[in-house]
C-alpha cells in the first residue's frame, strides 16, 4: 500500500527531518506540492505522527487512477468499501495539479454528495477558510479519521492517487507545549516546538543516547527530546543562570501537566556555563549537540548594515570558539544540528556561515536529504515579519580529525 504525509509550514525541513527518522532504505517519496506519496513497507502511521515535529497529516492511499477517469462515482465506491458512520461527513483537498486542473475539480465534493444522495446517504462536506487544506485541528474535532473522511486527492501528471487522512497532528497539545509554558523568551528569541522537534530527529539520537544543548534558553529542545528521544542523559547548560532556572520551571510544569513523566527528571541535567567551556559539566561524550545557539541582541529592524555585519561576526566567532569546544566531547560521527541566522532590516542584510571553518574545526556537514535531494539548498525557517531567518544546519564529527 502507499502512504502519504502531508508537511507543514516549512515542507523541504519537514522532509528533511521525515528522511532521517525512517530507514535509510526508506524509498524516495513522489513530491506533490507540500505532500509526498511513500511506498514505506515498515509505514507505521500512527508512530509517524507521534514523532514529527514538521509533519501535520499522514494518511493510506485507497485507489489510483488517470486524471480522465476521476469522478465522484469512483470516490464514493472508495468510500463504501471502508463504511463509517450513517451520515458521511468528508474534507477534500486537492495537492499538486495546475491551477486549471485545481479548478475543474472544485465540483468534486458536490458531485460527491450528489452520488451519494442517490445512493439514499446524507452527507455534510466540510471546508476550510480560503481553499486551505482542511487544518488537522479541524480533522481532529470533527474525528474525520474514524467517523467521516478527510480525503487527498494528489495529482501528478496525468494521475491522480487517492487518499484518506488516518492520524493529525494533536493540534493541541503542541499549542499547550508552545503557549502555556510558564515560561516563554520572547526576549532572546525561543524555538518553535515544532522546529526544536524537527531539530531532534535531525540529530538521529540513539537509544540510551546522550544529547547537549549548550545555549539552552527556556529549554525547548530539552522538551522535544525528553518526548520524541530515548536519550538516557539529556543535559541543558545556559551561560546566563536565569535562564537555566527558566527551562527547570518549564520542566517542572511539563511534568505537572503530566507531558513528562516524573522519572524523566532523572534524565535531564542542568548546568550553568558558558557554551565554550560547557566540557567541564559533562561526564563521558555526547551522541548529538541540538542548539539554536545565540541568534545576537533583538532587532528594531533599522540596523544599518555596518551593525549587522558586526552582530555577525560576533555570532559566528563564538560559533568557532564553541565548536572547537564541542569537538572533543562528541562521539565520532557524533551530530551537532544547530541555527546560523541571516538578519534583514530596512538597511541591509546579513547571515552566519562558518563553511569555511568546518574542516579546521574537525567538522563537515550532513545533508540530511541525501539521496533524495542532492541540491544542498539550505533549509531554512521563517516566518512571515520576522527580521532574522533561521538556517538549520546538520553537522557532523569528522572521524578523521
Ligand atoms: C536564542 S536563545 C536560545 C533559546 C532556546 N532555544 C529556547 O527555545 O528557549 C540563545 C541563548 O544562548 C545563551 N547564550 C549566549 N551566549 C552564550 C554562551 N557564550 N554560552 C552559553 N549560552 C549563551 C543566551 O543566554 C540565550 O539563552
């Protein structure tokens, strides 16, 4: 059977970390717009779901067919052969495909519910705002994966593959993670949950692993990977010690709400230290370094370009002091998945890149899409307004040096 996954706001990041959590055998996805069709044998939906942090729909793929002989009668067979509840409540959504073809299938959903009126069956079609796909909060509330249908029609070509949604993200529980946290750094910049999630699976942390984050802040990675990880040893160091209290009350409130269990206080450590001497607080190697790193002071978004070009250079010689801290204490081949920002204001432009230092440095980076996309296109992640754009990149251990 084929699968689908359907990706969220940053879709090349999203595969990125989709890439390195499945086997390394795992067969190239067919890319459809922000969606990508797989032919996993070991597909498990619902641990996929569980465990992405970029992905916001997974689903099964029912029937396949050529553009041509797309119809509603074809749907609602589909439909019949997997009967849910009396009166049929249905999404559709259309990936990939032109425009013209986007528009010749905007009748679909009431042809649908047409054929399914003559079959003496009501059904509801639901929509979302401005022709979006149906948002997995939406999916979830109106339990379309287990009562009604949330069907994906992906077009490629002069084919089509037809799916239905069979897991959401948990919508809410991300938002809780993301929002209710007594603390939040708005401040000195804070990963998205999601983002510090994709970072993890970036890392691919082994079982009884041990994994750093030396710029801790409020501690986000700390969270993902104590649920997305079976690292034994997780440890959290700051240089500044407010903000290593902050991550211990985001902790504490984690386990209250009872997203993280009691015993894994056991395996999230603490330090207060200055990132280029953070080997003095861990014992034995680390498997990866997850790090957003320091992103340099807030922006007013007027920074001339002499200012920018400053921020920089002091962002990426303390990426050289650390990095030559880090090196010794990874395993080899150990991972180091961090952000190198590029800054944009009203008079200029900047960005981090310390390409040229690796090799020196005892590091080289990894492409997480090996294989399936060899461009070596950075892959970032921003949001609309923000002055500072976040590259996430995957570095590795030379076993070499
Ligand atoms: C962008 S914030 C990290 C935010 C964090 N990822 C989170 O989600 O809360 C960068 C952090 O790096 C810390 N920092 C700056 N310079 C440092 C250094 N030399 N060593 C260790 N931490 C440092 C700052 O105190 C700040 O908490």
């Amino acid at each position: 059977m084929k699968h689908f996954a359907v990706f969220g706001t940053h879709p090349r990041l999203s595969l990125a970390e989709f890439r390195q959590i499945s086997g390394d055998s795992t067969p190239q996805p067919l890319l459809i717009g922000s969606a990508a069709l797989s032919e996993d044998p070991a597909w498990d939906g619902a641990v996929l779901m569980n465990r992405l942090g970029g992905t916001v729909k997974v689903g099964d793929i029912h029937d396949e067919c050529t553009l041509d002989d797309l119809n509603a009668g074809r749907i609602v067979k589909m439909i019949e052969r997997l009967p849910r509840e009396d009166r049929i409540v249905f999404g559709l959504t259309v990936y990939g495909g032109t425009p013209a073809g986007k528009r010749a299938m905007e009748r679909l959903p009431l042809e649908i519910k047409r054929e399914l009126k003559t079959r003496g069956k009501s059904a509801r079609w639901v929509t979302s705002e401005n022709d979006q796909p149906l948002s997995p909060a939406a999916v979830a509330k109106l339990n379309l994966t287990t009562e009604g249908y949330d069907l994906a029609i992906f077009v490629h070509g002069t084919n089509v593959s037809i799916g239905l949604t069979t897991h959401v993200q948990d919508a809410d529980a991300w938002s809780l993670r993301d929002y209710g946290r007594p603390v939040r750094d708005d401040e000195n910049g804070m990963l998205p949950p999601k983002l510090a999630r994709m970072m993890v699976n970036l890392a691919r942390i082994p079982e009884h692993g041990t994994l750093l984050d030396p710029f801790c802040g409020s501690g986000t990675v700390m969270m993902e990977a104590a649920l997305a990880t079976h690292a034994d040893m997780i440890v959290m160091s700051d240089i500044e010690a407010t903000q290593v209290e902050s991550a211990r009350r985001n902790l504490n409130w984690l386990i209250e709400r009872r997203v993280l269990r009691e015993d894994d206080r056991a395996r999230i450590a603490f330090a207060t230290s200055d990132a280029k001497t953070i080997a003095r607080h861990v014992n034995g190697k680390v498997d990866a370094i997850v790090t957003e790193g320091y992103l340099g002071p807030p922006l007013k978004g007027n920074e001339t370009q002499a200012k920018l070009d400053k921020i920089v250079d002091d962002i990426a010689s303390l990426w050289r002091d650390s990095l030559a801290a880090f090196h010794p204490l990874l395993k080899p081949n150990g991972r180091v998945v961090c952000v190198w920002p590029a800054m944009k204001t009203s008079h200029g432009t900047a960005r981090v890149d310390l390409t040229q230092d690796l090799s020196r440095l005892g590091f080289r980076t990894v492409n997480p899409l090996e294989r399936w996309d060899d461009s070596n296109a950075p892959l970032l992640y921003h949001r609309a307004g923000q002055r500072i754009m976040r590259r996430i990149v995957v570095l590795k251990r030379d076993t070499q040096s």
